[in-house]
C-alpha cells in the first residue's frame, strides 16, 4: 500500500463551547466561583471568565493528504494556535507522508523550543499530533486505538466531573469529582464550606462511591495539608492538582502530608515526557493526568504512559473525550477514565465537546462499549452547523 502525502494544513477557530470547554454562557456550574490561583484576588473570584480563561477559544486543525482523506482535531488554543500552525508548524506536514508522524512531532517541538515548551504552542503541537493520528487511521480505515495497539478490555468505565456527584451516581459512573470553590484567601469559613459540601455530597451518595476534590492549582501546601485532613473523615478518595504545576518540590511535600490511603493527583497542565518525569523521579503524586490535547497529542503520551508504567503510577487523562478515550482503552495502567459532565446543571450526559463534533459517543450507566470507538480515525465529524474562522489562509 503506498501512503498518502499531505498536501493541505488548515487552522480555524470556534467560540461557544467545543474543546475550550470553558467558553460557556452565563449560569453553568463550571463558571460558579470555583477555586483558582486567581481567587487571592476577589473581583476574580465569582467567575473564572472574569479573568480570561476563555479567551483562547478552540483550535480545529485539519490536514489533507493527496488521495482526499482528511483528518482532524481539535483543542484549546484558539487564534495564536491557528497563526502557529499556518506560519510556523505546516512547514513540517507539506510533502510527507503520512506515516511521518513521530518525525514531525520532533521536528515541531524542537522548532519552537526557543518559544514553546509548554502552553499554547505545546496545545498547539498536540492538536497538529492528533489531527495527523485521525488522518493515518481514516487512510487506514481503522481506529486510532488499532494503531495503538487496540483495546486490552470490553468497555471503559467513568467517573464524573462536575458540581453533582450524587447526580453521576444515579447516571451510574463510578464517582465523582467536585470542583473546590473556596481558596485559603477566603480564610477559615472557606475551608469550612469547602469541607461542608464535601460532606453533603458523601451523605447524599453514601459510602461506596467515590468523591474527589478538584483544587485547580488554587492552594498552597498548607492549606492542601489540611484540607486533606479534613476531608479525610469524608472518605475522599483523592485531592487534585492544588498547586501551581511547577511546583514540584511543594507536591513532593504534599504527597508525604496527606492521610494514608488518600491519592495526590495532578498533571492536567504539565507537558512532554520531561515535565512528567520531574513529576514522577520527585514522588509528586500517586496518579498523573495528562491531558492528550495539551501534553503534546498521542504521540508524546506514549512515551509519557511507559513513564508512568516504569515508576507503578497510574494514568488517568485529563478528560479530552474521544481523544483520550481511544487511548485509555489500550493501556492496562490506565483502568479508568473521566468525563466531563459538560451540561450546565449537569443532570444529564451531553457529549464532551458539543456542538463541535457529532458522533461523540457519551457513556451509558457510566461505562462506554469498546465497539463504540471502532469508526475510522477518531470516529467523530465537525459539525457543519458550527461556523469555523480562518483567520490565517495560506496565501
């Protein structure tokens, strides 16, 4: 079989939800004064918004080879992801094949080092990644997870992300996770209802369920330390990312602080295979979270699960729907994984990432059947009624 060549790379931009989940309009739980390094401040504190963690938008890349396939993906890096992709990354996509995906991620990373690392370009990066994944598995006419080396179980099974995990338990997915609303500049009373709500939601979904706490790099070790403690009467099963990601030194603190039994989780806004490796040699935590769209795509999560595999940790992507799904299912330390209960209440399942993609399979009764994931690529389409924005064509 002679592999295709790409012969067109295009970025556009999407506002209102897709994979910059946090674009959202006004009354969604995801936007009602959750805990954030921001929240010392207090006219940042009600909403997330209110400081501009929407502003990037969503990045679709698409890329085409020259027998007419097309693939895609998106994530969150908006405007500056599109002028990165269109003046910066397609120099190293035009003319290969489409099987060259290790050598122009390393060409990639390597190119904007000088700029890149983390962040937006490594966003970037992973979006290019995936949506080259899509393309080889759709001229191949199989699924990502094939190529990966295809699924190790039946089905995956979930917890929830969101502001009822008691909702999620009736839904069926094996736990819940809440995002914390109060930050230590809100003081005693904050660490209070932070630990008042914790307990309702145990009462409400009774022992055998598990509830985790989402801290989204708003604490300090201290306060982290006690909040364990106290939480630890509520059966909480593990504490995630409190603290700001480069502090290493402060998880490794941490990770010996907190009650036995109780999981430190963090790695949602690490990047590479070298920022899990600082997580994993300095004893951070018990699980990482990377997530495949912003970690540097598949292709650099291989090398970030072997990682984790060599030092007994599980991996538990960052919740990034099919993207992440496709990969889960193929890797025996990753027994789990999460889902973002995107509608506003949340009191239904919706897909992840609607109205951007069609064809996202959501769970049932918190599991999803590994035939789910076996259309070509990724398994999911654009959705023509959402209106893309090239803001840098070619030429």
């Amino acid at each position: 079989m002679t592999m295709p060549t790409i012969t067109a790379v295009r970025a556009f931009t999407v506002r209102g939800g897709g994979a910059d989940y946090h674009d959202q309009g006004k009354g969604h739980w995801i936007d009602d004064h959750i805990g954030t390094p921001m929240g010392k401040y207090p006219e940042y504190r009600q909403s997330r918004q209110s400081f501009g963690i929407n502003v990037l938008g969503t990045l679709v890349v698409e890329i085409e080879a020259d027998d007419g396939t097309v693939g895609f993906a998106v994530t969150t890096a908006g405007e500056i992801g599109a002028f990165i992709v269109e003046k910066h990354l397609s120099r190293f996509l035009i003319g290969r094949k489409v099987t060259e995906i290790e050598k122009i991620w390393d060409q990639m990373y390597f190119a904007t080092q000088y700029y890149g690392r983390k962040g937006v370009v490594l966003n970037t990066i992973s979006g290019v990644d995936l949506a080259l994944w899509d393309l080889l598995a759709k001229v191949r006419q199989e699924p990502v997870h094939a190529l990966l080396g295809g699924p190790v179980r039946d089905e995956l099974q979930f917890y929830a992300t969101g502001a009822r995990p008691d909702l999620a338990k009736e839904m069926g997915f094996i736990g819940g996770k809440l995002p914390l609303h109060h930050v230590p500049a809100e003081g005693e009373e904050g660490l209070k209802k932070n630990i008042e709500l914790l307990a309702d939601m145990r009462s409400r979904c009774g022992d055998d369920f598990w509830l985790m706490y989402d801290c989204w790099m708003s604490l300090d070790v201290n306060y982290a330390t006690r909040l364990a403690h106290k939480a630890q009467e509520y059966g909480l099963k593990w504490i995630e990312e409190c603290l700001s990601p480069d502090d290493y030194w402060g998880y490794a603190e941490l990770k010996k602080n907190v009650p036995k039994g109780m999981l430190v989780t963090t790695g949602e806004h690490e990047a590479t295979r070298w920022g899990f490796r600082m997580l994993l040699e300095m004893e951070c935590c018990d699980i990482i979270q990377p997530d495949v769209g912003w970690c540097g795509g598949v292709t650099e999560l291989i090398k970030i699960s072997a990682l984790a595999d060599a030092h007994s940790k599980l991996v538990v992507p960052h919740g990034s729907s099919v993207y992440s799904y496709h990969f889960v299912i193929t890797r025996q330390n990753s027994p789990f994984a999460e889902f973002l209960m995107m509608h506003p209440v949340p009191d239904q399942v919706v897909p992840m990432f609607t109205p951007l993609l069609l064809d996202e399979p959501v769970p049932v009764n918190g599991r999803m059947k590994a035939s789910a994931l076996d259309k070509p690529g990724f398994g999911v389409r654009l959705n023509p009624e959402v209106t893309l924005h090239r803001p840098y064509p070619v030429g």
